[in-house]
C-alpha cells in the first residue's frame, strides 16, 4: 500500500455498461485507483431497448445504483408482476398464444443509452479518459505492471487491466494470439474474432402513441411480446416507462452458422426487404412493422466461441470481450452486471493487494467462465427454439416447456453463492502461493495448477461438442 492508502490501480479498457458498471463497483471500496480508457469522446450506447432480470436489478442495488436506475426503469405491470414474455405462433393469418413465460420479478426494460447514463453517474470523478483507443499492451512480469498503448501515441500503466473492450476486444486478439504462438497452436486463433450466428436483427424503439393510434387495443402497448414464426421472430416491449416500443425483428439463415459475415453479400436493408421476411404472418406484426417501424438498422447477430480462458497473468477479459452471446435470453446487460458485481467483490476484498492480483483474477474466470458457457450455449439453443429450428420443432407445447427449462438457471442460481465460493477458493490460494518479490511473478500453475477442470488447449476441439 502506498502512503496516500493506495492498495493497486487498475485500468479498464471500455467504457461500455460492463467497464462503467465494473469501475462504480469498485469505487466503493477504498484504495484501489480505477481509470476508464474509452475510445470514442465520450460515454455512448447505440441500439434499441434492453432488458434485465430481477436477478441483475438485485445486484445494481447492491452495488450501490438504485437510485440511478429507479428513474429509467419500465416494471412489469402490477397485475403481470412475474411476466416475462407472452410466446405466440404468428407466421399465420390468424396468431395464437402458446406460452406464458414468467419469473420471479419479471423483466424490467430500459432504453440502452438510458442504461449507461445511469451506470455513468456512479462513476467517481476524474476517471473516465476519453479517445483513448487501445491498441497494445505489455505485461512487465519483472515489476507486476501492465502498459498499455494507445492509437494516440500515448501510454499508460496499470498494476491490472481489464479489457471491456467489447466483442470485437483487440486485447482478446493479442492475448489469443499470443497463446497460439506460445503454443505453436494455430487452433487459438479461432477466438480472435467473432462469428456470425446466421441471423440479422432489425432494432428500433418508436413512439407508442404510434401504435396505439394504429391499433389502440394492441398488446404490446402493455405486455411483451415474442411473435414466432419459421426462421424469424420477433420481440417487441414497453420502454420508457411505457412511452415507447422497443422492437427487435430476427430473421435466420443457420446454414450460415459460424461464418465469417461478409456485408457485401448481404442485400441492401430497406423496409420492403423487413416486411419480406414476415408476409403472412398475423395482424399485430403487420400493424408494428407497416405503421410504426420505420426502416429501422439492420444488425448482424455475432457471438463468441466459448473461450477457454479469460485471465492471463494481470491482464482479464470482461463483458462481451469475454462471452458476447447471442441475445435470446435476454442476459447480455446482466452477464456484464454479474462480471462487475463478482470482479468489484474480489478486487475490493482487504487481503488484495497488488502482488496477489492475478490471483483475485484466476477466481473471477473459476468463477465466470462455466456459468457464462452455460448462458451462451442456452440462448443459442433459444434461438432455435423460438424459431421452430430445436428439437421440439413446431410442436408448440414441447416448445413452452424447453424454454422453461433452459431459463431456469435466471431464477435457481445465485451470484451471491458464486462470490463466496469465488472468495473462499481466492484465500485458500492466497494462503498457499508465493509472494512477488519484484523478480518472481505468479505463475498460474502455482496458485491452483488447472483450476478450470480441462485442458485450454483441447478447448478448439470442444467448439463443436458444444454446438451439439
């Protein structure tokens, strides 16, 4: 510790809702030294609406940011306190309701700039450090430091980073790409980038006057929605507290799984080329799309591959840098939330210090990486699901029923067990391995050998067991 108090800093690369909600978690505990690098000038979200779980409000509140988010918040109706989504068959003339999803606390929405400008005003002041696009870094094993380069020409140093960097992480690129030279393994390369899902998603939140004025009894103007049909489906949601519409339109081509997306193969998005892929489908699609969507952006939906590691030494991949999943289980925002939630508790605990950081590190992927794999394969399989392409096909009571059972995890796992499994295992290692004298660095091997329970390099092999 240094004579201001200063126990270690720790630099975050990103400042999306996973690295804005990571440093106001840790700027709840004393002696730890944060700076946010953010590469655009300033703080800023792009997209649509975004929905979280009681599970993710439960741990905003206990980081600290109720009130924040109290403000921006569109709850469940009194009377659908637990709703999630209403599930219809609407690839016909005439839809039907087949499923009523519910859970505990039901699912709260928020428009996505609304979200991070909440999670901002935790930050402390003086943090945030902006056009700092990264480029590079250097781990000085000799010193127990982190350097990092930026676009600009400029440095920074850190005793630990945290990359929040997104999907598309260049300090994920450089730590795999490392690794397969390490290992004369061409096999970790497979996680520099991300894949494409076969699936495009139209985004766009819309007035719900809008709507009511084109269809005053629709049901979206107070429930969600999930409208399914053969290859496309499309959510749409109250936010704003109710004054506007969330919509997210996907439409899917899975022999295109796993690709590498090339745009220029891709038609020219346009309104016609929106409502080509749900002709036919029933009247409360037809109402959203032709009167109240626009020509909304088009987006690719890309994903990782589940990575076999998230931590090398002092540097931690966080957020989408670490797991960007599919979003079919409404949990991108709350993955990154439960990071935060695990990463602040670790970091903030007293017998952290900065020479036994990486092993504060190693607990948070023990803890993250097997609960964060189970998230991405389930909403993988949610997609299929919701668009008739699983297992129980179109038979739409064997469909209501796997929903329930790949959502279950929402609502039987807790991240407070996680943290004090994750604490417990991170001071058995602290008791056991050796201190940094300025010469010797940790060495993973040495503070719990393969904590993971398998071998990273064998990782590649399993990509498509688990696809299955």
């Amino acid at each position: 510790m240094t004579e201001d108090g200063q126990r270690f800093s720790i630099a975050i690369i990103g400042g999306g809702i996973a690295g804005a909600c990571l440093a106001g978690g840790l700027a709840r505990h004393p002696g730890i030294k944060i700076d946010i690098y953010e590469a655009t000038e300033a703080f800023a979200e792009i997209g649509a609406g975004i929905s979280v779980w009681k599970r993710t409000l439960d741990l905003l509140k206990k980081l600290g940011m109720e009130e924040h988010f109290m403000k921006i918040s569109t709850f469940p109706k009194k009377d659908a306190a637990n709703l999630a989504f209403h599930f219809r068959k609407s690839d016909q003339e005439h839809g039907q309701t087949f499923h009523t999803w519910e859970l505990e606390g039901g699912m709260t929405t928020f428009h996505r700039a609304q979200f991070l400008d909440a999670l901002v005003k935790a930050l402390p002041a003086g943090c945030a450090h902006f056009e700092k696009k990264c480029v590079s870094y250097n781990q000085d094993q000799s010193q127990g430091l982190v350097s990092i380069q930026f676009e600009d020409g400029t440095t920074a140093v850190a005793d630990a980073v945290i990359a929040c960097d997104g999907i598309g992480s260049v300090i994920r690129g450089q730590m795999y790409r490392e690794e397969a030279k390490k290992h004369s393994d061409d096999s970790f390369l497979e996680y520099v980038h991300p894949i494409w899902s076969g699936r495009l998603a139209y985004r766009v939140v819309f007035p719900s006057a809008k709507l009511k004025e084109v269809s005053p009894s629709h049901r979206n103007l107070t429930t969600p929605h999930m409208y399914c049909g053969k290859n496309a489906h499309i959510l749409a949601y109250p936010v704003i507290q109710g004054t506007a519409i969330g919509l997210v339109a996907y439409n899917s081509d899975f022999t295109k799984e796993g690709t590498s997306l090339v745009k220029a193969d891709l038609p020219i998005p346009s309104r016609e080329d929106l409502k080509s892929h749900y002709a036919g489908w029933e009247q409360d699609v037809q109402d959203i799309l032709e009167k109240c969507a626009g020509s909304p952006p088009r987006w690719a939906v890309l994903s990782l591959k589940p990575l076999p590691f998230y931590v090398r030494d002092r540097v931690a991949l966080f957020g989408d840098a670490a797991h960007a999943t599919t979003p079919h289980q409404g949990s991108g925002a709350g993955l990154g939330v439960e990071d935060a939630f695990m990463l602040s508790r670790l970091l903030g605990d007293p017998s952290v210090n900065k020479q036994n950081l990486p092993i504060a590190l190693l607990a948070y992927e023990r803890a993250r990486l097997p609960r964060t794999h189970h998230v991405m394969k389930g909403s993988r399989q949610c997609g299929f699901i919701f668009e008739f392409n699983g297992a129980p096909g179109d038979n739409l009571e064997l469909v209501g029923r796997e929903i329930e059972v790949l959502t279950e995890w929402i609502t039987t796992t807790d991240p407070e067990e996680d943290v004090a499994s994750a604490l417990s295992w991170m001071k058995e290692q602290q008791s056991l391995a050796k201190v940094w004298t300025g010469t010797k660095f940790y060495d993973q091997q040495e503070v719990g050998g393969n904590i993971l329970g398998f071998d990273p390099i064998t990782m590649g092999l399993g990509w498509w067991l688990w696809l299955l």
